[in-house]
C-alpha cells in the first residue's frame, strides 16, 4: 500500500501497530509464565507474573490515547479506520488475557502449596492450543492476513473440547475424595482461564478479518436476522 | 492537465451496479457513457451513473478529475465553453437534457445552482429573492412576498434578514451571502440543486449551517455537490463518486465508501495517500 502523504500520520500509525505488538508480546509471555509455573510448582514465577500486570494496564491506556488522538486529529477512513477501529478493540482482549494469565499465577500458588493432585496432562495441551492462536491472530494482525486469523477461528472448538473433557475428569477426582476438592477446582479455573484467553483470541481473530475485509464475521445469526428484516 | 488516450474510451471503471442504498431509490438524473473534451483534450471519459432523488449526491476527486465539469454538465453550463465536445445522454426527470427541443432556460429553471463563491446581485435581499419569479412571471406582489418569505426561510436565512428585506444583500456576511443565493436558487422551485464548492470560502460554522440546509432541503430537492472536502462529503452525503483523470472510479453509499471502498485508488485518496 502506498504511504500517506502526511509523513506524521504514517508515524502515528505505525506507532500505534507497534504498541499493540509490544502489547501481544508481553501478554504472551504472561501466559507463558504462568503455566510454567503451574507445571514446574515454582510460585516465584507466578509472582513475577502478577507483579507485571500494571505494564499491561499502563499499555492499554497508551493504545487507547493513540486511538482517540488519531480519531480525533486525522479523521481516518477506510483501511485506517478499520485499523483504528480493530487496535480499539483488541486491546481490550489483550488486557483481559493479561488478566486471565494473572489468574492462572495465582491459582499457581494456591496449588503449590499442597501436593500435586495428579500429573497434568490436558491443561498444557490447552495452554499450548491458546497460546498458539493467540500468535496466530497476532500474526495475522501484523500481516493483515484474513486467512490466517481464520484458522484461529477454526482452532477455538478443540480448547473448547478440551476444557469440557478436563472438567468431567476433575468432577470424578472431587466426587471420589472430597478432599480433593480445592485442587480439583483451582484447576478447573486455571481450564476455564485458558478457554476464557481461547475466547479472546478468536475475538482478536474476527476483528482482523474486518480490518482485512471489511466485513463484521461476528454474531452470524444476529446479523442474519438483520438482513431478513431489511430486505434489499 | 488530463492526459491524451490513445485508446479508445474503454470504461476501465465500469458503471458498477450502485450498491443497495443508492440503486433502492428512484433516480432523478440519469447519466449514460458521458464523454466531454475541452479541444482535444477528454475532460470526462465514459461516466454512468443514477443520482437519486431527494437525497445528497456527492463528487470528490482531487483537482482537475473532472468533477466540476461533471456538475456543471447537469444544466448545460458547458454549453458556454468554446470547443467543448460531449458525448452520451444526460436524463433529468426522466427528459434527455441535450434534446432540441428542450429550452435550456426552462432547464436552468428545473436545475438550480449555487457557486464556490457567493455571489449574490448589487442588489436589495428581497429583489435577490425575487428575481427568478419576476423574470418568470411572478403574480402578484402578495404572491411574490410568500415566495420570498419561503425562500429566504427554506435557506435558514429568514429569521436573519427579516426586518431588512430591501438591504443591499452586499452587507451580509459570506455565509449569509451564500445561504442567500440558496434561496435564490429555490425560488423558482428547482428539481434539482447544483452545488459547486458552497462552503470552501466559509467558516467552519457558517459550513456547518449550509450543511444542515442540505439535510433540510433533500426532502424538496435532488442535491448534488462537488466538494474539495472529503469530511464535508462524509458529514452531509447521501451518496458519493469519486472521480479521477475524468473517471468514475467509484459511486455507492457514502457511509460505505468511506468505511469500505472497494477501489484501490478510492481508499488511496479517501485515507490520504495521493500519489
């Protein structure tokens, strides 16, 4: 695509990329601590991933700021608005996930401080599944690349899968020992975080597509009611 | 300067089926394969397209795309032009505007235009107002009175200038000027409202307030304005064209056009990357 002729704008722009970038990055690395934590019971892990958390917040609010000034000083159209549009969005879905990776480091300490209550095997299947499409629908924001955000869309039913598979499992482990319980639950959250960061990265994935084409793929059902209301 | 083709005027931009909103409604000016030369030189190359009744009509394009002569086509202004050549069929209200027969005073009644810089008559406001309908044959000064009163309160403009009708129109201010010649223009009860750059001499509220004129006046009037100012096209149009070295690269819903242009060179000038 050509450069806008003002050369201050294109700077904004790309700024504005960069920041959701380092954003991502971050984000993906919390996730990534935080299940390292899980799986090798180290809490100081899961504290420096708590402690990282106002980095997120702070980038939020920068992201938010580059959007309004854009908004409001350039009047963007087309393509950019939709870049515009698309970075106001999902930085929302990328400080929820810092969130979510927050939750999971300190479930992470509750657990360690009893013992094991069996040998994790679906959860890092899971973590793996939504940290890939987490990368994926980054990717596929910095490519401006529809088909690649739509194979995190396709990827969501499997975590999905997954999470409901691992929640019949603990329900046996509770129901067989109630003391069992508080692990088997804080599990069964740390499951229902990563689904939660699936969800989100699937968000980050839709509205990648519209940024790409211009077309809103979410809520098909709504917007297929729409349609039969307004014929034509 | 346009370039010379030496092909013939293939339409690379193919009049495109106008999407939903704009082919919905039923048209008022129909143009068909126009083609202009100013000389030898072509101005306008093979534009199609359907403006729709009671709505804004919007063209954009940077200097020189073609977009003030494409206006000035719709009443025949071009006609004034030495050496201008043009081709293909312009239909207002269902009537081909280059037939013979017509008298192009009744279609300068029919098509009303507003120009860049206000321009109103070394005249009173009231005799501003009432020229079109005297010319026309107005009836009785009671009549005309009405007409004035409407005009002048069509225009926004009324409430202004009530308590000084037979003031030099010369003492008002550029935007009051400019929303003066707008009830000039609609004092003979036009079809359709030309206008060419209306607030590009204007403040920032004045333009503000000749754009809620527009949103008024699409119920009486078919309007179709040429803008240098693409928030002034996304703010008060209906429905835009985008016009380039004489083509109509582009013409659908405004709100579409600025949101999802399926031109490459729409979207280039729309977000600002001119070439």
């Amino acid at each position: 695509m050509m450069e806008h002729t003002s050369r201050q704008y294109e700077l904004d722009l790309q700024e504005l990329k960069e920041e959701i970038l380092l954003l991502g990055g971050t984000v993906e690395e919390m996730i990534d601590s935080a299940m390292r934590s899980i799986l090798s019971r180290d809490p100081d892990l899961a504290r420096r991933v708590i402690a990282s958390d106002p980095k997120v917040d702070a980038a939020e609010l920068e992201v938010d700021h580059l959007c309004l000034n854009l908004l409001a000083l350039r009047q963007p159209a087309a393509s950019d608005l939709r870049f515009i549009a698309t970075a106001l969005k999902i930085v929302t879905d990328l400080e929820r996930i810092g969130d979510l990776a927050v939750n999971i480091s300190e479930r992470s300490i509750e657990l360690n401080e009893e013992p094991p209550l069996k040998p994790y095997i679906d959860i890092p299947r899971m973590a793996q599944a939504a940290a890939t499409m987490l990368r994926q629908a980054l990717d596929a924001f910095v490519k401006r690349d529809p088909e690649e955000a739509r194979a995190v869309l396709a990827a969501d039913d499997a975590v999905d899968k997954l999470n409901v598979q691992l929640f019949r499992e603990l329900l046996t482990y509770m129901i067989e020992e109630p003391k069992n319980v508080s692990r088997a639950l804080r599990i069964t959250f740390v499951a229902k975080y990563l689904e939660r960061i699936a969800d989100h990265a699937t968000n980050i994935a839709q509205m990648v597509i519209f940024m790409c084409e211009g077309r809103d793929v979410r809520h098909p059902g709504v917007q297929a009611a729409a349609a039969r209301r307004e014929p034509g | 300067m346009p370039e010379v083709r030496i092909r013939p005027a293939v339409k690379v931009s193919a009049p495109r089926p106008a999407p939903s909103a704009a082919s919905a409604d039923p048209s008022m000016i129909e143009i068909e394969d126009l083609t202009l030369h100013y000389g030898t030189k072509p101005a306008l190359k093979g534009i199609s397209m359907s403006i729709p009744k009671n709505k804004v009509t919007a063209f954009i394009g940077p200097s020189g795309c073609g977009k003030t002569t494409l206006l000035r086509c719709l009443n025949r202004m071009n006609d004034l032009i030495d050496g201008v050549r043009i081709e293909g069929r312009i239909r207002i209200g269902g009537r081909e505007i280059h037939d013979g027969s017509l008298d192009v005073i009744d279609l300068r009644k029919r098509v009303g235009m507003v120009f860049q810089k206000s321009n109103p008559f070394p005249k009173s406001i009231y005799d501003n107002v009432a020229y079109g309908p005297r010319i026309l044959g107005a009836g009785s000064r009671v009549d005309l009175d009405a007409t004035v009163e409407r005009s002048l309160g069509a225009a926004a403009l009324w409430d202004e200038v009530r308590d000084r009708l037979h003031e030099s129109a010369l003492r008002l201010s550029g935007g009051q000027q400019q929303r003066l010649c707008i009830a000039r223009a609609i004092a003979v009860e036009p079809e359709v409202l030309l206008m060419d750059e209306p607030c590009s001499a204007l403040d920032p509220i004045a333009t503000a307030r000749i754009e809620e004129l527009m949103e008024e006046l699409k119920a009486r009037y078919t309007i179709v304005v040429v803008t240098h100012n693409m928030q002034q096209a996304a703010r008060a149009s209906d429905v835009t064209g985008f016009l380039l070295l004489g083509e109509l690269v582009e013409f659908g819903e405004t709100a579409t056009i600025f949101t999802t242009p399926r031109d490459r060179r729409t979207e280039d000038y729309i977000t600002g990357r001119f070439g």
